[in-house]
C-alpha cells in the first residue's frame, strides 16, 4: 500500500489577528506602526483579541492614577489659597472701635521670576523626554534589538529637567533668605502664607525630583519598553502639573496680596 502523505496539522482554533501572528519570533507583535503613530497611541494594540490587556491599557491606568493623585494635590493647595484669601481679609477692632488690618502685602524676591523662567524650561525639556519615549522609528528600532535610541534621547532631555528643577528649588532657597533678611516682615500674616505657599510647593516638586531620578535609573536597568515608557510618561506628566500649579501660586503672590 502506497504511503500516504498528510499535511502537518494546522490549529484552526487561532482566531485572525492572534498575537502570534506577524511575529518576529520573539512572541510579541511590534509596539508600533504607520496605522497608529505614536505618542502614546502607537502601540498597534486597537486590533488584538478581545480580553487581552496590551501596553495602551496598561498607559491609561498609569495616567489616571497620576491625576488622581494630583486631584489631592490640587485639593491640598485650594484649601491653604482659601485660607490665604480669608486671612487677608479678616481684621480686628481695637480700643477704639478702629478697623485694624494686620495683613502687610509681601514684597516677592525678584529671584521668584527667574525660578519661574527656569521651571519652565524644564517642562520643555520634560515633554521633549516624554515624546522621545514614543518616537516610531526609534521604538521599532528597538524592539529589533538595534540598541536604545529612544532611552538615549529620553535620557539627555530627562537630565537637563533634573538639572533644571535642581536650579529651581536652589532658587527657591535664596528666596526665603532674601524674605528673611527683611525684618519688616516677621510676624506679617502675608510673609506666613509665603512661607507655607512655596514650602509646600517645593516638597512636592521634591517629590518630581525623586521621580526624575527613578525614571533616569529604570531607563538604564528596564529591559522592558513598556515600562520605561510607563516610567517617564508618568514622571513627566507630574512635573507638568507642578510646572502649572507654579504658575499659579506665583501669580497669586505676586498679584493676589
């Protein structure tokens, strides 16, 4: 009997677009392509299975809880701008029946305006980091294997913010010398309040300091794309936040008193 040949079998079991397939043998489908670009969104993951969880997912729950966390943030500093506004506002009656006022409008340090000049800069540089991360080429090229351009560049625009936000809170120390220095000032509500304002401002971009430095180290020892991504999203998105609350607070220093 003549032998009979039987084709090898195929798993008619995988559905069109599994993962498998388009795969370079590494058992993971490219980061990126031309469907989906990138900053973010191109991860190519908008056509896998249903109930599989891919990279984009994994980026969206980073970023609300990033936000969620500044939402408290947000609320921290609302509650001490209001009571800023109500103490300056607030006054008492002296032996005389005369309205008194303690409030004494703060001169602000002129070095604030170059703090702040500064801070802004290194939320460009932030941005230029957080969108090198997401860089098509440069992403494909390394989930080829060819080397680590997109943590590269991260790396350079992520070391300039440190620098920068170490200027910043350097800044910030000469200032409150500065007020210090002022003895028309002690004991002045307005002073207080400018103390609390910025001190707390620069403890949570302390906090953005320490990311910076995290981000910097897992972009060095992370073999895994997604996670140096998730890692420098995060951080950067946080030093805008700090960037723009700035912005704020020192406005309402310098205009609000």
């Amino acid at each position: 009997m003549a032998p009979t040949i039987t084709p090898p079998e195929i798993d008619r079991r995988r559905p069109p677009g599994d993962i498998r397939e388009n795969d370079n043998g590494s058992g993971r489908r490219p980061p990126t392509d031309k469907r989906t670009g990138g900053n973010g969104e191109g991860d190519n993951w908008n056509d896998r299975p249903q109930g599989r969880r891919g990279p984009r997912e994994r980026l969206s729950q980073v970023r609300v809880g990033v936000f969620f966390g500044l939402f408290a943030v947000l609320m921290f500093f609302i509650a001490i701008v209001s009571a800023f506004f109500v103490t300056k506002s607030n006054g008492h009656f002296d032996a005389y029946s005369r309205y008194i006022n303690d409030w004494l409008p703060t001169a602000i340090p002129s070095i604030l305006w170059l703090n702040t000049a500064v801070l802004i800069v290194s939320s460009a540089s932030a941005e230029l980091a957080r969108r090198s991360m997401f860089q098509e080429q440069d992403v494909m090229d390394e989930w080829l294997g060819l080397g680590r351009p997109t943590s590269r560049r991260a790396t350079l625009w992520l070391s300039i913010t440190l620098a920068l936000g170490i200027v910043f809170l350097s800044g910030q120390v000469v200032a409150w010398k500065q007020l210090a220095a002022q003895q028309r000032y002690r004991g002045n509500p307005s002073s207080h309040f400018f103390y609390l304002i910025t001190y707390a401002h620069a403890a949570h971009l302390l906090i953005g300091v320490g990311a910076l430095v995290a981000a910097l180290v897992g972009l060095h020892r992370s073999r895994r794309m997604l996670t140096r991504q998730i890692l420098v999203d995060a951080t950067v998105w946080y030093w805008h936040a700090m960037g723009v609350l700035w912005l704020l607070l020192f406005a309402l220093l310098e205009f609000g008193q």
